[in-house]
C-alpha cells in the first residue's frame, strides 16, 4: 500500500462498509510474503511498513511468510498447470486466428477460459 491507496480504501470502506471499520480508519494490514528476496529489496515499502504505528496511532502490521517460490501444495500445482493452459489457448489464436471452443473464439473473458479448461481438461 501507499499512504494514497489506503486513504482512498478507507474512504471507500467507510461509504459503502461502515459497520466494517468502525473507527473509521483502517487499523490492520496484512501482509503476505512468499519469501521472495525481492520482497526485502524495496526499502521504501519496509520503511512505510514500520512507520505506519508512528503514523496511525494504533495500526497493526501483520506480515505472514509462506512457502518460498512455488510446490506451495497441490492446489498450487493445478493453479499453474491451468495459467499454462490458457497462456497456450490465448498464444494459440494468435496463430490460428481463432479458437473452436470458445464463444468469441479468443480469450476475451472468464466464460471463454472455463470453456477453454473445460476442452483440455
């Protein structure tokens, strides 16, 4: 986040969810890392992260570490094995010029991608 985008989340909760940040401010990040070095590299991000209980009063910064880089459990291996699939299909119709198994004959939406699955798979 950036001191803008979470402002502008805040104004957002705060209009259309209010029960959900009923101090009006939004007190908790979390963050998700799966260990990657380049995560560690931006030292602005860091230096915002730490200073945000400076700057919010009360704000809690929770940072999780997952499994680095990929083999995160079989769900991970199904999610790539689909990105994969549907990365060919969309190189596919460039070559081809269309694609007999969706309705636009491309992958233009998320309906073309499960037709797409669906043919492969």
């Amino acid at each position: 986040f950036t001191t803008h985008e979470l402002e502008w989340l805040e104004n957002y909760m705060n209009q259309n969810f209010p029960a959900d940040i009923p101090t009006g401010r939004i007190t908790l990040v979390h963050q998700h890392s799966d260990n990657a070095g380049q995560h560690f590299k931006n030292t602005g991000a860091i230096h915002y992260y730490t200073s945000l209980t400076k700057d919010r009063g009360e704000a809690v910064l929770i940072y999780s570490f997952g499994a680095p880089s990929h083999g995160k459990g079989p769900h991970d291996g199904v999610g790539g094995c689909w990105k994969t699939k549907v990365d060919t299909c969309i190189r596919s119709s460039y070559s081809t010029g269309r694609l007999l198994y969706t309705d636009t004959g491309y992958i233009q939406n998320v309906k073309d991608v499960y037709d797409a699955l669906v043919h492969h798979f």
